[in-house]
C-alpha cells in the first residue's frame, strides 16, 4: 500500500496516525471528566404530616390523606412495618379484628393517612396505643455523621452498593471498615443511576403507601424531618466523584 513512498512521507504518515491516535484517547478521557448537567427536578409537594402529642408519649403522625372509602394505618415497630386497611365508617371492629395480629408491649410509632378528621384520627391512635400497650420510643435523635449530611447522593450510592436502605444510611461508616471498597461509577453510570433514582424517589413520595413508609421510618428511626428531601435535592447536581469526596470526607474527619 504504501510502495514507492519516500521515508520522509512515511514518517509523516506513522506521525499522523500516532497524533490522532493520542487525540482520540485524549478526547475520550476529557469526555470522561466533563461535569453532567443538572437535573431539573420538581420540587417535592408538602407531605401535610402533623405530630399528635398524647400522654403515653407514643410518636403519632396524621394527615388527611386515602379516599372517600377509607385510609391507611401503619403501626412501626422492631418487627418492621404492619400496615392496616381500615374503613371510614365502623373502622372499630375492623381495628378490633387486626389486634391479635399487631405488635404489643414494645416502643412504636403509628401512622395515619385518612379521610377521618384529625380528632377521629386521634381516636383511632389512641385505641391502638391503649389497646396493645404501646410505649415510647427510647432512641434519641439518630441524626447521620456530618459527612453523610454534607455530601448525601455519594453516601446514597454508597449505601447502596451494600445493601443499606436510605434510613440505614447511618450504618455505612462501620459498613466501610468491614467491607471492600466498591468500584466507582463512570460518567455514564453515574448519570443513569442519579436519573434513576431521582425518578424513584419522587415517584415514592407521590404515592400514598409510599409516604406512609417515609414518614413512618423517618419517625421510628428518629431521623431529621428533611432527611428524604434532602437526598432528592442533592441528586440534581451530584457529580460521579460524590462517591469519592463522601469517602474521602469519612476517612479525614472523626463521626460526628
């Protein structure tokens, strides 16, 4: 192909293809470090919970909430979530009924999302807590270490690499010492992942089951009010290096 070619002209060619071959690589690497553009995420409607101090002192939280038919109970406790379907008329007997299968004797939180006005509702929070024995939580505020609160989208990504829910978020400094790094995201993955799970996290807190489990974590694990928002919001300009700079952050600070 190249008989008949002078030496200079074939150091030339050889030159060529070795610059191009470097920008190329060079190109693909810079693409790599480009910053995503942000996402425009809508902004989180107000969940409308209000807190029900009761003498038993049990964490209580109501909202207007469910349809015209009935709402929603959940009752939190170490034996995880149980969630009742209960009537807007004669949800007594009903309640009555689900009893035998709830948790009793043991710190809890209840959650109400109905059609039933708010003193209806304390009724019903009222019965349960008289009725199984409720007690309350003796946990003090489970607040996350500074670095977790400072950079939240790599600790969320990181939480997720080992199997931790966004309320177990508190965990992952142990997690870390006992476990083998994860592998970084790319650019691409990371965009994917953000774009992902910003979707699921608004699609979470839109739904009705989906915020009765949000506000029932948040108050049985006695973490901050704007804890979900909080990692909603900070997936809109997450870079891919958040889950670098949320480890490098754990290694050089003390938990606090």
């Amino acid at each position: 192909m190249f008989h008949g070619l002078s030496r200079t002209t074939l150091n030339i060619i050889v030159f060529l293809c070795l610059l191009l071959i470097s920008w190329i690589h060079l190109g693909g690497r810079d693409a790599e470090e480009q910053p995503l553009e942000a996402l425009h995420l809508p902004e989180l409607s107000a969940a409308g919970w209000s807190f029900w101090p009761n003498t038993e002192q049990v964490s209580v939280w109501l909202r207007a909430g469910g349809t015209l038919s009935g709402g929603r109970l959940q009752l939190r406790s170490q034996h995880g979530a149980q969630t009742l379907t209960l009537p807007t008329q004669n949800w007594l007997p009903a309640l009555q009924q689900a009893l035998p299968t709830l948790a009793q004797n043991e710190p809890a939180v209840i959650v109400i999302s109905g059609p039933w006005p708010a003193s209806e509702q304390q009724l019903i929070a009222a019965f349960l807590i008289r009725e199984q024995h409720l007690q309350p939580l003796t946990r003090t505020v489970n607040d996350w270490p500074a670095c977790l609160r400072e950079h939240p989208a790599g600790a969320l990504w990181l939480g997720q690499q080992y199997g931790l829910a966004w309320t177990a978020l508190a965990q992952l400094p142990e997690t870390l010492t006992n476990q083998p790094l994860p592998i970084l995201p790319t650019r691409d993955q990371w965009a994917q992942w953000r774009l992902q799970h910003s979707r699921q996290l608004r699609q979470q807190w839109q739904d009705e089951q989906g915020q009765i489990d949000i506000q029932a974590a948040l108050a049985y694990h006695r973490l901050p009010a704007d804890t979900y928002q909080l990692l909603y919001n900070a997936l809109s300009d997450a870079q891919k290096t958040a889950p670098a700079t949320t480890l490098n952050c754990l290694a050089s600070r003390p938990l606090n």
